[in-house]
C-alpha cells in the first residue's frame, strides 16, 4: 500500500519561535493532525464531521 503524500500546514496564529505547535492536513475523507516539533512521530486522523466539532467547540472556549 502506498502512503500518500499530505500538504501540512500550521495555524497563522503560530509564532516562528518554535512554540508548541500542531500541524494539519486536510483531506476529503479525514484531518490529519501531527507534533510540529517532531514531524518523525505518527500522526492520527479524525473524520471531517467530528473536526468540525472539534473546532466549534475550540472556539467557543
């Protein structure tokens, strides 16, 4: 099986400074989220529907 290759990218909210960060990619089925200091460690994958909660209730945080 193939591993596809995924565009990761960080929040504009993120500073250069090496801060604690995570990395997303988005695909059509999934978001894949990884440890943007350590990029060599497995990632995890959520479906569309329950980031899209994820997020909701970030914000309202």
């Amino acid at each position: 099986m193939s591993r596809m290759e995924l565009a990761w990218f960080k929040s504009s909210y993120s500073g250069t400074q090496g801060d604690d960060c995570v990395e997303v990619a988005v695909t059509e089925r999934a978001i894949y989220v990884r440890d943007s200091k350590d990029v060599t460690r497995p990632h995890f994958a959520v479906g569309r529907e329950e980031w899209l909660r994820f997020v909701g209730f970030a914000a309202e945080a």
